[in-house]
C-alpha cells in the first residue's frame, strides 16, 4: 500500500506541477484552447492517443469485448492504430491544420459555422458537443474510479470526486499546453505499464502458449461445443467489425480528437506525429484488448441485480492477483489514460461554450473569410474574460459528469457508444468532406446532424433495440451517403466563398 500511495502521490504532485508550470501559457484564448498553435508532433502525437486510449477501452473495452470475442478482439486495437490513427493523420491532419489556421477556427462548431456559412451550425454544433460529451466523460470517470477502487480499497464514490478534483486543478491552471505536457509523461506510463502487465498476467496462466491453449479449449457460452475463442476472427466476426468501424472510424468526427491537428505546428510535425502516433496505438491499443482477450481464464464477472454480467468487473478481477507493485503501476497506467482523456474532454467541452454559445464572435462576410476578423480586434480584457469562463464552464462540465457516473446507467461500453455514435454520426461526414469536397451544402450538413443525434437517440429511447455499438457505427457510415445526396439536391454556398476557403491548399 505505502507503495501504491507513493507512486500515485508523485504522479499526481507531476501532473499540477505541470499545469502551474503552463499557467503563464494559458492566459489568451488561443494560448488555453490551441496552445498557440505551435505545440509539437511527439506532444501532438501522445496527446492525440491518450485522449484516444483511457479507462474505457482499458477496462470497459478490453474487459467486455475480450470476453464475448476472445483473443480476436485484438482486431480491435489493430484497427484503432490503422483506421483510427494512421489514416486519420493522413487524410486529415494537414488540411484540418490550413483550413482551420485559413478561416481562423479554434473548434469543431466554428468549423462548421465559417466554413458553411451559418451561426445556427455552429450553435447546434456546440451544443451537441457539450451534450454527449458528457456520457463519455462519465464512462470514464466510472472505468477510473472501478479500478482504483480495487487498487486501494477506497470506496468508488470517493474515487471518483479525488478524479475530477484533480484533473480539474490542471486543465484549469495550464490550458492545452499543460495537458499535451502531461499526455507525454502519461503516454510514456501507458507504453511501459501495458507492456508489463500483459506479461504479468500471462506468466500467471503458464506463458502465453499455455494460455491460448487454455483459450482454444473453452465452450460457448450455451455449453455447445467450442467457442470459438482462440480462433482468428472469434465467434460472431460481425458484431466485432461493428465495435472495428466504431473505435477506429469515429475519432474523425470526434472534436476533442480532431482539435489536436488545429493545434500542431508545421505539416513536418504532421508526418513524424503520424509514425509516433501510430506506433503508440499498436501498443497501448492492440495491447489492451489483446490482454482483455483472456478474461475468460479468470474468475467469471460478477452478476448485476438484472441478472447480466458485470462486464466492468472483468479486467480489476485479472489484476487482483498480481504483486503489489504490478497493481501499482495498473493503477498508474489507468490513471494516465484517463486524466489525459479527462482533461482533453473537459477543455473540449468548455472552450466550445464559451467560443461558440457565449462568445460568438461574428466571421467575416461570405467570400471575405480570410479578412478582418473580429479576433484581430477584441481587447485584452475580453480575451482574459473569455479564458474565466471556460475556466469556470469545466468545473460545470465536471460536476454534470460526476453525477452521472456516481450512478451510471450501463455500462462503460454502452456509455462510449452513445456518446461516440451521436458525435461521429452527426460531424465525421460534414467534416470530412468539407475539408475534400467543394459541393458540400448548408443542408446537407443539417441532415446530417439530425441524422446522426436523431438514429442514436430514438435508438436509446427505444431500449437499444440495435446495440449502441452497432447503431453508432451505422450512424457514422451512412452520414457520408446522407450529405451526398443532400448535397446533390440543395443549393450551394456561393462560388467566391467556397474558392477563399480552399485557397489555402494552393500553397
């Protein structure tokens, strides 16, 4: 325990540390939201998969989808380092960062507002942000608060209040700087700790041979006959490309995710923050689930009141074994993953209210998105009051999050889908194609967003009736057939326009 105690209260005192170190950073908009725009790839790159890879995937993820697919699961993080990684660093970070630098956007609702030409895009775009972030936050806070509460004995309520405190302290000291600073040194904990333990907990079942072959020998579920579980693409391959496309495909719509490229310095940085980005998610990614691949040779999860396993119990209940300093460094590991993706969900959620709801600075004329912006003229005064309220906006943010995860609705899993689904469902199209294509239109973009909130949420409110995994898949696949054809159908944004705003690519 005084060893547990020790490492945690390092990390910790390392993480405020930085933020009070990042304060002097954090006093513009720009300087708390963007880092200045100059933050570099190897910060860019860990910030960008710590924000991907938290407690969710780590013990929510890995522990519920290791035990209905086996050792296929790791598909799952091999397609987050592929899809979800190096593609998404491919196809949009350099033109997210001259488009965004072009037409002067610090996030993803601006995004939408200046480059369709609507304040009532970006409104709505806020707040759906700030809406179903809030669920994911949540999961997160709950699949944290799991694991330390096994680490330390400490009741979960506690855990998670300590949490939000904590990574409230820093994001509201240090802004972006502070967090990408601390996403480094967290990254580092993840790439070192889940190297130790998935070797720690397979050593525990005889090596890794011994474990497959333990794997390979295991019933389905219904006792008849083998399950599938050793095999390449487990026992229902269907339902796994479901959970693929969602975790993979949807951190392109996702704005705590795609903020990262508004933010990084040069496009040089963006080429070596690919290679380093995506190493990092084969790694932490493929690691995670491929260790929550052999949940079933551990004790069988506990069983809620309903009746259903507790899916959330799989992972603590695999590491409740291990030495004290193996818990510890589990304990860190998950604490790094979280914080970052935490804080990065928290800035993301406050400097979207504040920019886009409170302060909607009004863009230039259509056609003249280039030229005299407000931001060039508001005062001193106005910009330290913006950075109050987004100081203040995330411990709102915080305190809505922490009432739900101290009674959570479901699981971890379905909270990600939920959240993930609606997000990327309404804005990875839209998005996407507003940085390629020049036809895209005003309501096309509309239908999107009602699209993609409308098919997640009467989905829930039918009882998921299609699995929130699967349904926010299909939310984010089919939004791209919706704004095509809408945009077939529906006028364009006037030529002048549209040609000002990709005239940043002519460089």
């Amino acid at each position: 325990m005084i060893i547990k105690i020790l490492f945690t209260i390092i990390f910790l005192a390392v993480m405020v540390g930085v933020g009070v170190y990042s304060r002097k950073q954090a006093g513009t908009v720009d300087g708390f939201v963007l880092g200045g725009r100059a933050v570099g790839p190897w910060l860019t790159a860990f910030a960008y998969g710590t924000s991907y890879f938290s407690a969710v995937v780590f013990v929510g993820y890995a522990g519920q989808f290791g035990w209905k697919y086996g050792m296929s699961s790791a598909w799952i993080g091999v397609g987050n380092a592929v899809i979800g990684s190096l593609l998404a660093w491919l196809l949009l970070g350099r033109r997210t960062k001259m488009m965004t630098q072009h037409i002067e956007s610090r996030t993803m609702p601006d995004f939408f507002g200046t480059r369709y030409q609507s304040e009532w895009l970006r409104v709505t775009a806020s707040i759906i942000v700030f809406v179903f972030l809030i669920p994911y936050t949540a999961g997160v806070y709950k699949g944290i608060s799991t694991l330390f509460e096994m680490g330390f004995g400490i009741p979960y309520e506690y855990c998670v209040i300590i949490m939000a405190i904590l990574t409230a302290v820093y994001v509201i000291l240090g802004g972006y700087k502070a967090t990408a600073m601390n996403d480094f040194v967290q990254g580092v904990i993840m790439l070192f700790g889940i190297v130790v333990v998935i070797v720690a907990v397979l050593n525990s079942q005889g090596g890794l041979s011994a474990a497959v072959t333990k794997m390979a020998s295991l019933p389905a579920d219904d006792g008849s006959g083998n399950g599938g579980f050793a095999t390449l693409f487990g026992p229902d391959p269907w339902n796994l490309l479901g959970v693929v496309i969602l975790t993979s495909l949807g951190t392109w719509g996702l704005p705590q995710m795609v903020g990262k490229f508004y933010s990084i310095t040069d496009e040089d940085a963006i080429r070596r923050g690919t290679v380093i980005s995506t190493v990092f998610a084969f790694i932490v990614a493929g690691g995670c689930y491929f260790l929550g691949g052999f949940g079933r040779l551990f004790d069988t999860p506990q069983i809620l009141p309903n009746g259903r396993l507790d899916f959330d119990s799989i992972v603590p209940s695999m590491l409740a074994t291990l030495p004290d300093i193996i818990i510890a460094l589990v304990v860190l590991l998950v604490l790094s993953a979280s914080m970052s993706t935490l804080a990065s969900l928290v800035l993301t959620s406050s400097s979207t209210m504040t920019l886009d709801l409170i302060y909607r600075d009004k863009k230039s004329a259509p056609g003249e998105v280039t030229e005299g912006s407000i931001d060039d003229m508001v005062s001193e005064k106005i910009e330290r009051r913006k950075v109050v309220i987004m100081r203040v906006l995330i411990v709102f943010f915080i305190v809505i999050s922490l009432m739900i995860a101290l009674n959570p609705p479901t699981f971890i899993a379905q909270l990600m889908g939920i959240s993930w689904g609606a997000l990327a469902g309404a804005f990875l199209a839209p998005f996407m194609l507003g940085l390629y294509w020049r036809r895209v239109t005003k309501a096309a973009v509309w239908a999107c967003f009602v699209w993609g909130v409308g098919i997640t949420v009467v989905n829930m409110l039918l009882g998921n009736p299609i699995n929130p995994i699967n349904c926010g898949a299909i939310a984010m696949i089919s939004g791209f057939v919706v704004v095509a054809l809408v945009s077939l159908f529906t006028p364009q944004l006037p030529k002048s326009t549209v040609d000002n705003i990709f005239k940043c690519y002519d460089k």
